[in-house]
C-alpha cells in the first residue's frame, strides 16, 4: 500500500491545473474567486463551482488522512 505522501502527492497531482495560476494560500484563492465572480454575470454559479471544488478536494484529503 502506498504511503499517505504518496497518495497525498497522487491526489495533488491528479487536481492540479498548470495552465492556470495559483494563489499563496486558501484565503488568497478564495479572495481572488470573489473578485471573479463580483465581476462575473452570474457570481453565484462561479462561487458554487469554486466551493464545490474546495469540498471535493476537503473531502480527499480526510479520506486519505483516514487510511493513515
């Protein structure tokens, strides 16, 4: 069985998008979401898509912090 880094690392992998930026931390990426989406025509569906993405990820790492 792979070890937690290992499958931490897979899961990071496996999510991360290079063609797009990246912020410093959670509070900074979730700012930046909101200035998107204030400027966006339909904010709501932005916000929904970025949280939905923030609980799936959430959601991974307690799975695997479980199997630890």
């Amino acid at each position: 069985m792979p070890k937690t880094h290992e499958k931490l690392n897979e899961l990071a992998h496996s999510i991360y998008a290079p063609m797009f930026a990246e912020r410093e931390s959670l509070r900074e990426a979730f700012a930046y979401a909101q200035e998107v989406a204030k400027a966006s025509d339909n904010p709501a569906a932005v916000l929904t898509a970025v949280y939905v993405l923030s609980n799936t990820i959430a959601k991974h790492i307690e799975a695997i912090a479980r199997e630890a």
